[in-house]
C-alpha cells in the first residue's frame, strides 16, 4: 500500500466492515491506503446511513444490492483530507470538504459511463464491478477512505461553519439535496418556472422543495400520496 508514514498516517485504520448480510457488521484493522495520482485520502467526520441499510447489509441483503465482501459500507461524508497527491495541490491536509459517492469509470464517456455507489451498490455491468472489486471497495464508514479527487469538493469553513454556524452533521444534508439538485437541473427549470413536486413528505420530497426554492422556481406541493 506504499509508505504511510510518509504522509502522516498511521500504518492501519479502523473501518466498519460487512463481510456477509447474514452477519453483523464487525469492526476491522485494515492496512492504510496512501494518495496516489489523481486520489486522496480522507478522515471522515460524518457519513450519513440510509433509512434502508438494514435492508442491504444485514437481513439477507433484502434488496439484492451487489457488492463486493468484505467491505466497507459508506457513500457519501463531510469530512477533512488527511493525505493527497502531489497532483492535487488544492485539497491540502485539514481543509474541509464533501464527497459524493458517485463512482464513475474513467474508461468511458459521459454518456455510456456505468455510475457505481461507493460502498453501497456496484451495478450488475462489469464496468461497475471493476471499479467496487478493486481500488473503490471501501467506504466511508471508516476512520480514513482512499477517494478519486474528482468526487472531492471543498467547502468554505470560514463561511458555512464560523460565520453561518453550520455544523458538520448539518453539511452532510448535502448528499440529500444533491439527488433533487440533479433532478431539476435535468429537467432544464430555471429562475420563475413551476414545479409540481409530489409526493414531498419523505427526505427527498421534502429535500426537493428546498432545492426549487433556493433555485428561484415556484412549487405545487403534495404532501399526499396518490
């Protein structure tokens, strides 16, 4: 894994391991990974769990969700670069940053890219699995995660914490409203359009009302099911 030392890093670290969905999540010492190329590495600080993990990891894998085992679950965090790569000069050791667990082989264009979920769901083509089975197995529910540089994202500390009074739990909440944010910019509404968004009492309802008003657009809400 290369010489952590090197980089300030222990030589392993704590990380929170699924090794079947028939048995329960153990914690595991696992050898520490250490920046390469285009990668960093990061000390998460909080990593949201979906409402829907018992279901995945543990009961059988109810929702047949593919991955590798033995894993580290873990999709998206907020969290601070604990090492990075010389071919990384912004993302410096302390800054604080949010990562997105969209995974997306660089072989491929934007258009036939398989899009895997970092330590959740690897997809069925081979092109996702390779990226889960390999350098991408580990998540984010662990004390350091090896991320490319491109899911990286730096976040103003000065303004979201110290001015705004943010917490980290709080800056978390992003990987929610980046579901809806994508929706909506797909779907080309701009400042003064309408959306119709229902139902809007679960997160990502609730999360998309947000969105489309902090993007200018007007909202028909249903809090209903049909």
């Amino acid at each position: 894994m290369g010489d952590s030392a090197a980089h300030n890093l222990p030589p392993t670290f704590k990380g929170l391991q699924v090794t079947s969905a028939d048995a329960p999540l153990t914690v595991a010492d696992l050898p520490t990974p250490v920046p390469t190329a285009g990668t960093v590495i990061l000390r998460p600080l909080f990593s949201p769990i979906i409402a829907y993990a018992d279901e995945i990891f543990a009961n059988g894998n109810l929702r047949g969700y593919p991955y590798p085992s033995p894993m580290v679950p873990g999709t998206n965090a907020v969290g601070r670069i604990a090492a990075s790569a010389p071919d990384t000069p912004r993302l410096k050791p302390g800054t604080l940053v949010y990562t997105s667990g969209v995974l997306r082989g660089r072989d491929g264009t934007s258009v036939n890219s398989t899009p895997v979920l970092h330590g959740l769901f690897m997809g069925f083509a081979p092109e996702g699995q390779a990226l889960m089975q390999g350098e991408w197995r580990n998540g984010t529910w662990a004390e350091l995660v090896k991320l490319p540089a491109e899911n990286v994202h730096v976040l103003n500390e000065d303004i979201l914490v110290k001015k705004l009074g943010y917490r980290v739990e709080d800056l978390a909440y992003l990987s929610t409203l980046a579901v809806p944010h994508g929706g909506l910019s797909d779907a080309g509404l701009r400042t003064g359009e309408t959306v119709l968004i229902a139902p809007a009492t679960g997160s990502f309802g609730s999360a998309a009302v947000q969105v489309a008003l902090a993007m200018g657009i007007g909202i028909g809400a249903v809090t209903t099911g049909f």
